[in-house]
C-alpha cells in the first residue's frame, strides 16, 4: 500500500445548491450536454460505475447500490449534509476553484466550509473580462480596467485559467506571439460593440491578449486541452497545437499547466517532459475513466518527470465527482507504483516520495502554497 | 467467470467457397494486398497466432499446431465441412452480412445455414450505385434507380455501409452537407460518361448523395475508420475527421455505427460518448490484436457508454477470422470486466449486464433484431 | 522465464570519454537539452530511475542507492572501467552505431572492445554530406564527391541513417519523389554559397536527394520518428507523415527502418504491417519509458509483424544507456510473452521463437550481419 499525504486538487469547480432528481443528477455524470440514446443512460459509464462504487458507501449506503436507492439517500440527507459527508471523505486538503463557470455554485469559501479543507481561487479570463465588458463603454475604458483587475486578482487567486478550450489551442497554434496593442484595441472596440450584455469573448486576439497578459502577471496559467469538452472536434483540442505558444513563453518565469489532455495525455507528458515551464494535470483524464485509471495514470507516468505531474479532481457541480476524482487517483496511484515496487522497478521508498510529489507537494510548489 | 450470451456479429463478410493452399490461405490473414517481406510470414503476427489457438481444436487439432498441419486437416474435411465445424464452434447466433465486397463469397442465408444461425444483410452503398449504373442509360434513370433501390434495399436489409473507407472521412470532413440535386446530378452524369462497365464509384458527390440518401432511409449507417485498408494513409481514417458529419445528422434519427477504429478507437469511443446517434464497433480492432484484445476493449470502455459499443468480428473470407472474432471477444470481456469484478470497482452483476449488452443487446437494439 | 539470445542492438552511439559530475551525469538523462525546472530533477524519471535499479548492481552498488553514491562509485572506478563493466553486463553482442552525432564519443571500435563485442557503422547523411561540403568547392564538386562518399560508405556501413528527424518526414510528406539532378545542383550550389565551415544540411532538396541516394544504394535506410528530439513539435514526427516515401520506395529492394515512433508507435507498427520493406524499431520507446516498457512493447505487437520489429538500446553519451536499453527490453519481453504463453494465447515454442527474432534474428537478417 503506497500511502498518499492530503491531496492538493488543483482544479475544480463549486458544486450545486439544489436538490437533484435521478434525471438531473445523471445529466451531471456527462459534460456532453446532450440526452442519453434511447434505451441507455449515462449511469452506464465508467463516471457512473464510479459514483456507484465510492459514494454510497460515504452516505451509508452499500457500494453499488441502484442509482435510485442512492438518490433517494441523497434527499433523504439533503444536499448540503450530502455535500459536507461526501467532500469530507474524499481526502482533499486544499482545493484549487475555477470560479468562472456559469451557474448557481458554491464559491472556494463555501466549498473550504463544507469539506473542512482550504480553498483558494482560480480566475478565469474570460469571464473576468467579460464582467469589465459590462461596466466598461469604451476600448481604452475596457483595457485599462481590464490590466487593472489582472493585477488584482494576480493578488489574491493561485492561478489564471482560460475556459475556451481548444479554440484557443488553434488560435495559439496559427499566432503564438502577443498581439500588438493596435491590434488589441481595434478587436477590443469591435467586440463591445458588436457585444450583447453578458456577451463571451469569442476573438482570438482577445484571447491571446488574455493569455499574454495572464503570462505577464507570473501566476500559473492552465491550459485546457484533451475532451473536457464533447462537443468540440478533439483533434483540435491536442495539447501539441500550444508547442509554438510554449516555445514562446519560454524562460518567462511563469509556468503553464496542461489540463486534462485525454486523449493526447501522452502528448501533453511530452511537453511537460520537453519545457521545464510546463506541467500536465492528471484530473479528468483519471476521473472520467473510472475502472481504467490506473492505465491512464501509468501512460502519463511515461514521458513526464515526476515532479511535473499534478492531481485534479475536476470536481464540477456534483460533490460525488470530487470523490470519484481522489478516491480513483487514490487507488490508481497504489495500483501503479505499488505495482512497480512489488516488481523490484521501484524502491519502496523512491515511490513514496513521487506519490506525494503527485498528490500534493508539485501543487503546492507551483502554486506557492503554504 | 463472465457469461456472455450467444452474440451479434453486427459486421462480417461471406466466406470463400474455394479449397485453400498454404500460401493463399496466408494471404487472407491480412488486408494488405502485398506478399509479405522476405523471411518473413503472415503466420507471425497476433491473427495467425490467433488462428492456430482458437481453430485447430475445432477440427480436432491440439491449439497451436503448425501450419501446414492445420491446412492439411482443412483440407481433410473440406471447405464446407471446415466452414460448418467452424462456425458452429464460434457462438455467434446472428450475423450482419456486408454483401459488397468482391469476389466468390457465401451470402447472409449460407452463411445462416452453415453456422446454424440468423443472418441479415447490410447493403454496401457503393455497389447498389454501381449494380445501377450498369443498366441506367442516363443521369435521371440512375438518380430515380438509385433511389428505387435504396428505398426496397432499406426494406429488407438491417443496415447500409459504405466501404470506401477514409477516402469518405476526408470528404467529408471539408463538406460535411448534403450536396445539392444540381450538384448530385452533373457528377452522376460526368461518372455514367467516363465510367467503364463494373467502374467503382470515386467521386465524393457522389459519394456524400449515397451517404445522406442512406441517413434518409432511418437505417443504421455504418462508416468505416481506422486501419481498415492498411494502405490508406492511417491519418486520413482518423474518426475524427468525421465529426462535422456526425454533427450535421445530429438529431435525424438514424444512427452512426463506426466500425473498426483501431489505433484511433479511443476518438471512436470519444464520438460515441458526446452524441447520442454515435456508436463504436469492437471488431478488427480485437480479432487483429490477438493477445492484445483485452487491452483495446479496456481502452474503448475508458470513454464510450457502455450502450454504446458492438461487438462485430470482422471476419472475411476465412470461418476461420469469424471464429478469432468471436472468441478473442469473449475472453477480453471476462478478462476486463472479470478483472474490475474482482478488484470491487465493478459488481458482479452490472458486469454480467454490460458484457450482454456489448455481446448482443446494444445491437439488438440499434439494428430492430427480434 | 522467455529466453533471449545475446542482443543485436540495431541503433546506439557511442559513449563520452570524460568523467562526469552529478549534474553533468544527470543532464544525459534527457535530450531536451534543456535544464530541470526548479525543485525537481531529471533523475525523477523513468529513465533515472531505470539507470538506478539496473546500473548499480553492475558497479557492485544496491539497486536504487541514491544518486550522489553512484556517481561516486563511478568516478572511484574511473570512466573507462565503468563504461567496460556496464557495457560487458548488458548482454548487447553486437552494436550497430550511428557515428554523426556530434561531441567526443567512442567509435564503434572502441565500443567492440569496451563491450567485448562486434560493432558495425550505420552512417549519418548529413554528416557525410557536411565533410564533403567543407572539402568541396562548387555544386558539380560536392554531387560527384558525395556521390563517390556514399558508395564507398555503402561497402563499409551496415546502414544510412538521417539524424534531422521530423524535420525530413515534413519534407518528405510533402515531396516524396526523388527531386530531379537541375534542382539538387541548384539547390547545392546556393547551400554551398551561403554556408559557413562546418554548417549543417536543412535544405529540404539536399535532404531528399541524401535519402533518395541511400534508397539507391540498397542498404537499410534508418529514419527517426516520435519524440526522440522533445524540441520538435510532435504531430511534425508522426511516421505517418512518411506513407507517401513508403509507398515511393516500395518494391525498390531498400528496406526502411523506423527508428523510435513513440508515441506514435502503434502507426510505425500499422506501416510495418502494411508494406513489405518497412521495420519498426523498439529502442528509446522502451529505454524511456522504463517501467512501462511491457505495456510499450506490447502496443507495438499488435499490429506488426513478428518478423518486423528490431531491437535498440538508443543508448548515447552514458553507457548506462545501452545498459537500461537492453535490460528494460529483455524484462519487457519476457513479462510480455511470457505473460501470453501463461494464459494460453501463445505457445512457449512460439514465444521463444519470436522473442529471438526480435532480440537478434530480424536484425541479422535486414542488415545482412553474419
């Protein structure tokens, strides 16, 4: 058994605040956005067989048991008991929040309170930019409070992070380099004025100049890349399209992190075997394959150094998915070095120490926590 | 132990009705087309070791005998005999027959008789069009036959599929749409001008008609990716390349299968998981990886529903590729889901309904068998 | 226990003469040719730690004793009798060295009888084409003198080899045919012009027109792919990008070595598969990834050709290299085959046939060793 410290996850979202029904609950065991085909549902998927086998247990209830008999315990509790015993028994320590994502969500300090853990925040770019939009009547008003909020929330949050997915990846893939100023401003005016309130940012000289602004500011930048999200053609979301933008930020000081990856988990090992500044999450990748964890683990342990390899829960709106996310890595973790140690490939103590490089201790270096 | 039900081939050719010599029964264990190198043999790969463990005793042969020895006792009890003992021993109860592919093949009700077993045809979308033109004088009498035909082949036939391989995935990857009545006409005209007697279709206009006649008929469509041809370029059957389609017969009602996959069957699962119509196909991905089947189903049931998958064998020209089909399946899926049953990350009884879903249910289903 | 004969090593370099500190010693880990990121270290790899289970024991130390004590124990020994000692115990009988990479490296003489063993030139194009430029002062001199260089190379060499890796397979993917004689002469005439003593080949024209001559000569050509340079943008190495050469130089008698892949592997495999003349190369693939070696391996005999798969150690610089090579593949091979003649899927006879074939045989025989 290769003991893990107090994890660091170092991204995930606030959970939901309302109850939740069979069918709105299983809605969140997929990020597609869409229904399930007829005459299946996404409990049938690893994220599900997942669920099934870590929480029920946590809520007193047998591994396994049908997804009704748990959402009928789930009521029973309510969600914020539901919330407290779940996220109390997932073994996170500290939780990094990305704060941007629509919806009603509990924040890092919510989040803090009912898993007795810390919380530190993640600001997503666009959205910061997005809440300057509404308040900001011209180009120039824009980019100034814009730099202006930058370097406040480069005060107070762990790291920046930008939601757009592989739409940034091809945008950095075709103009690695900053934009000019020029042609800051001249996108800038374009898009408040075309913008409805609330509007996304959408260009990608906004989101460059996002990106290289975030770069400027020292704090860790994650990357999304792999199938976080379904709906966009996963060729384009291969970390390999952000290697000129790496190269670019090279020796700048600030470190990027690749998040998630999957597929492209071995490309993404690459980089961070390839740039001292880069970093690869192992989050999702391990979270949304269940049962195939451990194998998804080992691919990564491949090419990456182990002291550029990070833990994530990817937690987002169900409490039940941090769980899924540390109690999978957990076990992922034993399987593999334990593996490798039973084998004589490892010393005992050799693994020991990557494990808590991996659960906690590169996190906390990266992200400068106590 | 994980019991599977007698399975659903959703994907296979007819068998030859010729006696086989050494070298031209070699031959079959591939898809190349071209001698192998030099001190080499097609017997030394994961099909033919394959071959030599599951058949020999199905004719009464200790496993892994040599090859001569096997051919020798094929030869013994002759072709039909072989046939019989062979597809009797492999535990498929229904096949789905693509009846496009050239050459001296037993049909769906042959292969039925000589298996003890259902059959049903799938039509191949390229030689409907090209029977057609070979007795339609113009543009409109090929166009109204065509469409004749689809609508009686759609009567009867449980699928359509188009064999043109990736050369359809790059087509429609820059033209995802339906082309227009304009468009299809003066491409059948030029095609009916220049074609020889027996000439294959090629045009992609043509092609995409036959794809979106077929989506119009409600039938499954199956699309072939992956390392089919070995002599396609392997990227250009990336399934990815595929999305724009998949996205554009989103929510019409009939389903996509993707057959094959293999190496980028983990972009198949991928597909299958984000849109509802999507499903993956299990087939030459295991019966080509022989050892290694365990392994590429683990890596399809990281991502992909379990809904969501269909065992097929791929087999073709040889019982003998049926049969490597059929049992390389069964035991990747004791051997993965048996495996997650014993570490507790799976229950024994969703095991046992997932492994009959794969093996028959999902294509009962999909395909409106009894 | 799956017996292997003494090792061909189909693809190495030679090893440094000097003696080296702990921080030079570690920089040879990696070829990114880049320094560690603060708070970590290169030995936190599995190729650290691969060098650190399997080196040790060969200098009389505990495996996975620290590094500090190694490298004591290295210079205590002196480089000389460290580099006779590992390079005697890693079973390698026979070396087939790449002799253009640059720096004060032994030759493959001075490899032989370090290691007590055979030792054969693979030479490097480029290299070749450099000395002869540096020599030569038109166009019409360099063609003719490079052309005299390459046929007297080709009576000594065991093989041609082309170091610029991707860079080439872009060229290449893009131009596969030979260029024509007016094209090389331009082309060499304003290289020529332009180049500073000692400058190296990047001339796309030049390049092809070196790869076309090897092809010409009939000796193995060996080509780089994967992640061998970590500076190179991935997707650019991908031996996919090579189909077009592959199938230019089929039926030509010149077999085509794929060196490394990884982690493109499974697509060096699938043209190993499909084309007569190619071979895939083990090597880095499993020399880097260390304790994931079975798992590499084992993707790599899916779809290739028993008969095409050659062994490497890829060892360069440290003959802790060649060592961590031979030994990660021999464990790799035995738990691979091993594991399939335990399970029934293989018989032991088979297995130790293969597993010779790929340790030594298939080497013998493409590069016509006695």
């Amino acid at each position: 058994m290769i003991e893990t410290p107090p994890l660091v996850d170092q991204y995930c979202h606030g959970v939901l605040r309302t109850e939740l029904g069979l069918g709105t609950f299983e809605a969140q065991l997929t990020s597609s956005g869409r229904p399930p085909a007829a005459g299946t549902t996404f409990f049938d998927t690893q994220t599900g067989f997942a669920v099934r086998r870590w929480c029920p247990p946590l809520l007193g209830l047998e591994p396994h048991c049908p997804p009704a008999r748990y959402l009928a315990r789930r009521r029973e509790l309510g969600v914020m008991e539901t919330g407290r015993r779940l996220l109390r028994g997932s073994g996170i320590a500290t939780y990094l929040v990305d704060t941007g994502q629509p919806g009603d969500l509990t924040g890092p300090g919510e989040l803090a309170l009912a898993g007795d853990a810390e919380a530190h925040e993640i600001v997503r770019l666009e959205k910061l930019a997005e809440q300057i939009a509404d308040t900001s009547g011209t180009a120039e008003a824009f980019l100034g409070n814009l730099a202006g909020a930058l370097h406040a929330a480069a005060a107070t949050a762990v790291a920046f992070t930008c939601g757009t997915g592989a739409g940034h990846g091809t945008a950095l893939a075709f103009a690695p380099e900053p934009p000019g100023p020029g042609e800051v401003h001249g996108a800038a005016g374009r898009w408040l004025a075309a913008r409805p309130k609330g509007g996304a940012v959408r260009d990608p000289v906004l989101l460059r100049h996002l990106l290289w602004s975030a770069v400027a500011s020292g704090l860790p930048l994650q990357l999304h890349a792999g199938a976080g999200d379904p709906r966009e053609r996963i060729d384009r979301t291969d970390p390999t399209l952000l290697t000129d933008f790496v190269r670019a930020t090279a020796g700048l000081g600030t470190d990027l992190v690749l998040l998630h990856g999957y597929p492209y988990h071995r490309h993404a090992a690459h980089l961070a075997a390839a740039f001292p500044h880069v970093y690869a999450d192992l989050g999702p990748a391990l979270a949304h394959t269940g049962a195939r964890a451990a194998e998804v683990l080992a691919e990564l342990l491949e090419l990456a150094p182990f002291g550029k390899l990070l833990f994530s829960s990817g937690g987002r709106h169900l409490p039940e998915l941090h769980v899924v996310g540390a109690q999978v890595f957990r076990e992922a973790l034993d399987r593999v070095l334990g593996g490798w140690v039973g084998d004589g490939a490892w010393s005992r103590q050799d693994a020991e120490r990557v494990a808590a490089m991996i659960a906690a201790g590169n996190a906390r270096r990266v992200y400068r926590l106590a």
